[in-house]
C-alpha cells in the first residue's frame, strides 16, 4: 500500500510539475515573441492567448495556430460588421468604401488561412508572407474611406484584430 501510495504522489507531482511548465511555456512563448516589440506587449499576448483552451499545453508551432485562428475569428467579426453596415448604408459614397474594405478584409482573412495551412506544412516565411499581408488589412479598409473623405466606421473596432495578426506575426518569427 505504501508503494501504491508513493506512486499517486509521484504522479500528481510529475501532473503539476507538466502543468506548471506548460503554463510557463506560453509565457516564456509570450515574453521571447513581443521582447522586440514596440507595439504587442507581452500582457498584451496573455491576455489574448491564456484564455484560449490548449494555449497553455502548446509549443510555438501550435501556439502559432492559435493565434491565427483568433485572427480569423476577429476577422470575421469585422467581415460581420461591415456587412451589417452594407445593408444599411444608401449613400453610395460610403458604400463602396465599405466594399473596398470588405475586400481587403476578406483577403486578409483569406491570407489567414492560407498561412495556417503554411505553417502546418513547416513553410514558415510564406506564412509569415501571408500573415503581413492580413496585417495590412486594416491599412487598406482605412484608404478605401479616407480616399473618399468619409471617417471609418470600423477603424477602431479593427485595432485588436491587427494586433492579434501582429501577434501571430511574431510567434511565427519564432519558428523561423
């Protein structure tokens, strides 16, 4: 019994010791990804990313994964958003800056999910391609409005979305 004992002891100290490294895991991912960063903090990257189911038992490789999965869906809020907004405009003006935006938006998320695929194949600078180009969505929603003189309707709402995509960017720069 007593051996029996010592054996559950062990394991839950070997279960702790594994969930103790792997929390460590991400913010060690966390603090290497954003040290050179002057616009991602590292707070910036728990904050996103801990909440995240299996971002704490994850290498670089899957933490990349997550992170642009988060940018997808973030897009897609916005896709959402500016959809909504489509239905709802009837000045053409305003109109086709939010298509041009949409466009650029759903190419970003397009380029997303292309580089997920990327780095699941071990093509990390095409990935790291693809994901700045997601990046610069949000450059080209603002010059779709402001070469109509017409103020965004989604340009603050589109800050946590690039900053993911700069995160993503970042982890990925951690395969490389």
């Amino acid at each position: 019994m007593k051996s029996f004992s010592i054996f559950v002891t062990l394991l839950l100290l070997l279960l702790l010791l594994i969930i103790a490294g792997a929390t460590a895991n991400l913010q060690e991912l966390c603090k290497q990804a954003t040290a050179s960063s002057t616009i991602v903090t590292y707070d910036f990257c728990i904050k996103s990313l801990q909440p995240i189911h299996g971002s704490n038992e994850v290498d670089a490789k899957g933490l990349a994964g997550i992170t642009i999965n988060l940018s997808i869906y973030n897009l897609v809020g916005i896709i959402n958003m500016l959809s909504d907004l489509q239905s709802k405009t009837t000045n053409q003006t305003v109109l086709d800056a939010l298509n041009a935006c949409s466009d650029g938006i759903n190419n970003g998320n397009t380029q997303l999910k292309m580089a997920q695929t990327l780095v699941s194949n071990g093509r990390i600078q095409d990935a790291l391609t693809s994901v700045k180009v997601a990046e610069g969505s949000s450059d080209v929603c603002d010059n779709a409005f402001n070469q109509r003189g017409v103020q965004s309707p989604v340009h603050d709402a589109m800050h946590d979305p690039v900053l993911v995509c700069d995160l993503a960017d970042l982890i990925i720069q951690l395969l490389a």
